[in-house]
C-alpha cells in the first residue's frame, strides 16, 4: 500500500491530474483557495436540476427583481445604488439559499427540457444514487493506494458523470484529454468496476446534449497517467513539503 504524506488520506481525480502536470502543480492544488467561478455555480444548478430535482427549490431561489428594475428605469437600473441595495436585502432574505437570476433560471430550464425530451430521465439517469462518494482501495497499478471520487450519477449498472460546456459537444473529446477527464473515468472504474460514460449538455444554443461512452484506449490513457502520478509521487517519498537540498553522485 502506498503510503500517503501529503495531509490527505487518499488520491482524488483532481489530485492526481495534477501530480500528472508536475509536483509543483500538486503543491499549488492543495495549498490553493477555492474560488467559484459564475460558470460553475451554473454548472451545479444544472447539475441539481437534472440529478437532484426535488431538493432545487431548498437550495435555490430566483431573484426576483422585474418589478425593482421597472421602477428605477433608465438604460443601467442594476448598476444604481437603489438596485444594489434592494439585491443586498433579497441576499439576506434568501439565507443560505443561492440567489440565481431570471436569466440564468431560464436558462438552465431550457436545458433540462432538452434532458427530458431526448428521454435521459426514463433511459438514463434513473434507478441510480447522485452524488455517490466512494472511498476505496485502488488496486490494478505498480502499488495500491485509497482513493476518492464522487460520482455523479451512480447506476448499478454504469457510472455516469454530467458534464456542461458552451463549446461544440465535437471539442469534448479534446476537454476530456486536456482536463483529464480519463483519469477520472479510469480511477473511478478501478473503485468500483462499472462501465462509465459522460452526459454532456451545451449551455448555450442549441442546448445540445451528448452521451460518450469510454473506450478502451480512453481508459488505458487514463491508467498511465494514474501510474505516471504515483511514480512521481515515489519519487518525492510522499514528503512532496521537502525542501532539502537533493545531492547526488554521478
């Protein structure tokens, strides 16, 4: 079992594409400061709204601001103090809810009528567990090690991960390299043994919504990186906080 010396427990998705880019690309995953970005935040209410549906509205409320903005006039109502402040209320009065605005709402409607019409919810997000989290050994590399993922969508037969994207559903094939989507499909696969497969839908017209299926040479690559990450990971003793100077003789 490979010994782990780096404030956590296991090997994430995320961790290990980073280990994958340099040790210096781990350091910098680990020690950073989450920021949520607005195409993330819509991201998770598409995701809530096509895998956990009847939590949306405890989580979510739609701001409501029609009548504020009629009132204020002008060319740039949302950028006035009277807006601001009646934003600033709205806040406090949803709570913990997340404020999402008419735009992003419809939006995100559109595409979830898309996900019904093409039958995604009587074919393939059925039957299943969302956001399932897995914590198991990891075995099939040089050296096992504990690993983490989160499955989207959790079938006993298949694991399904949502993706969203503004780009072509064509140039997928290359996010999925770039970002490291086979490492995530390879690790999680080795988890728990399933066949795993992308849903991925546009976030901007046509709303396109895609299903791609793994192949073999996807997860091989996959299983490379994954070995690639924990040979660097050896090669640093775990102790990637080491800052001694390395002396050698040639």
């Amino acid at each position: 079992m490979l010994e782990l010396t780096h404030g956590r427990d296991y090997f994430s998705p995320s961790q290990l594409k980073k280990l994958v880019v340099s040790m210096s690309a781990f350091r910098s995953y680990l020690a950073r400061e989450f920021k949520v970005s607005k195409a993330m935040d819509f991201g998770t209410l598409v995701h809530s709204l096509i895998l956990e549906p009847d939590t949306v509205m405890d989580k979510y409320v739609v701001l409501d601001d029609a009548e504020i903005i009629k009132e204020i006039g002008g060319k740039r109502p949302t950028s006035t103090k009277k807006y601001a402040e009646f934003l600033s209320d709205f806040k406090k009065q949803a709570g913990t809810k997340m404020v999402v605005s008419r735009v992003d709402w419809g939006t995100a409607m559109l595409i979830v009528d898309k996900v019904e019409k093409l039958g995604l919810f009587d074919d393939t997000f059925v039957d299943g567990i969302p956001e399932r989290k897995y914590f198991n050994t990891v075995k099939g590399f040089s050296h096992e090690f504990k690993g983490h993922c989160i499955i989207d969508y959790d079938r006993p037969d298949m694991s399904i991960d949502l993706k969203t994207t503004s780009k072509p559903l064509s140039k997928f094939r290359f996010d999925a390299n770039e970002f490291g989507y086979d490492i995530q499909a390879s690790l999680t696969r080795a988890m728990n043994g399933k066949d795993f497969y992308f849903v991925v839908v546009q976030t901007v017209e046509p709303f396109d919504v895609g299903f791609f299926s793994c192949s073999e040479a996807f997860l091989k690559r996959g299983d490379m990186k994954i070995q690639k990450a924990i040979n660097r990971y050896r090669y640093h003793d775990g102790n990637i906080f080491n800052d001694e100077l390395h002396q050698f003789e040639l």
